[in-house]
C-alpha cells in the first residue's frame, strides 16, 4: 500500500485535543503519572499514620502530647481514606498497564490479589477508626482545621467492635505492605524484569 513521503503505510490515530490534553503521556507498560503520584503519596501517608498509631501507647493518657499524635493520626488517616478513593476512581477511568505474560497466572493472580486486599485494608482501617469515634460521639477533627462530625448515632457496642477490627487490621497492614514490598525488591533486584520501574517516574532523556 502506498504512502506519503517519510510516512507508514499504518498510522496511529491521532487523539483529538481534547483527549490528549487529559490522558497522561505513559510509556508503554507504565503507570501514568497521576497514578505514579498517588502511588508514592499513600506510601508516604501510610508510613506517617502507621509510625503516629506505633507512638500512642508510649504517650501518657490525657498529656498534650498524646492528643497530638492522635489528632494527626486521625486526620492522616482521613487523608488516606480520601486519597484511596481518588486513586480507586483514577484506576477504574484510566486502567492500569496489563500485567506481563512472563510472570505466569499464578504470581499474576497474586499481585491481583495483594493489590485487592490493600486497597481494601487502606479503605477500610480509615473507616473502622472514624465508626469507633462516632459510635462514641465524639467529631474527628481534620488537622485541627475541620471537624468531621458523627454520621451514626452513639452505639458503645459498634464502637467496641470498630476499634477491635482497627487494632487487628493494622497487623494485616504491615503484613500485605510487607508482601508488597518484597515482591517489588525481588522485580527489581532478583528477576530485574522491568515491573519495579513501572511505578517509578519516567527518566528525562538527557
């Protein structure tokens, strides 16, 4: 089939202005860089709100001190609930790159799954500590700035039950965050597949 001079015979698609403008420029294989964003700013929040809920038993009861760390841990938390929700709404409206055939069904279905049950972890540890305090009665204040108040009425039993599951979700956490994290050293450091870098931002050619 002919073409024109310097041209293919097959041409992409060109996305209209429109499009382009709000799809990402991702190399293929790669997380956009929205998603990179958000990726690397959970990571940080929940290594914040883990060290925060680590130091509350070492605060005196009723000291200043300990009502920071819990303010700050409850206003993180939030924040992650909030940014969990972004991320599960980017993902869904731009689907992330197909996992590798070179990694078999059985460690694709448990990256799937690891993935699964941290979105559902960092979703819903937010949740269980925001139910503890209004079934209590209690507001839970937003960095000092904001007070989120009790959506549900007072109920001492769904609080008792809500900070259980908070206590015990926690050591689930550190479990699949633990998992997730060997699995990305050993794409990077032991098989060096390439999966690693997917979530890392793109180098700039120099």
């Amino acid at each position: 089939m002919p073409s024109g001079p310097g041209g293919s015979a097959f041409r992409r698609p060109r996305l209209s202005p429109v499009r382009a403008a709000a799809a990402p420029e991702t190399a293929p294989g790669r997380y956009d860089p929205v998603a990179i964003g958000l990726h690397w700013a959970v990571a940080v929040l929940v290594a914040a709100v883990v060290a925060l809920g680590l130091a509350v038993p070492a605060a005196p009861l009723g000291g200043s001190r300990r009502a920071l760390i819990l303010l700050l841990h409850g206003s993180i938390g939030l924040t992650v609930l909030a940014t969990m929700a972004f991320q599960a709404w980017w993902h869904w409206r731009h689907p992330p790159p197909r996992l590798r055939p070179s990694l078999g069904p059985v460690t694709a279905f448990l990256a799937r799954a690891n993935h699964v049950v941290l979105y559902l972890l960092l979703l819903g540890m937010p949740v269980s500590g925001y139910v503890n305090a209004a079934a209590a009665g209690h507001s839970v204040s937003l960095f000092g700035i904001v007070a989120v108040p009790p959506l549900i009425g007072e109920s001492g039993r769904l609080s008792q039950i809500a900070i259980a599951l908070h206590l015990a979700g926690q050591f689930l956490v550190y479990l699949f965050v633990t998992l997730h994290i060997a699995a990305a050293l050993i794409h990077r450091f032991v098989r060096d597949d390439g999966i690693f870098e997917r979530m890392l931002p793109a180098r700039r050619p120099r």
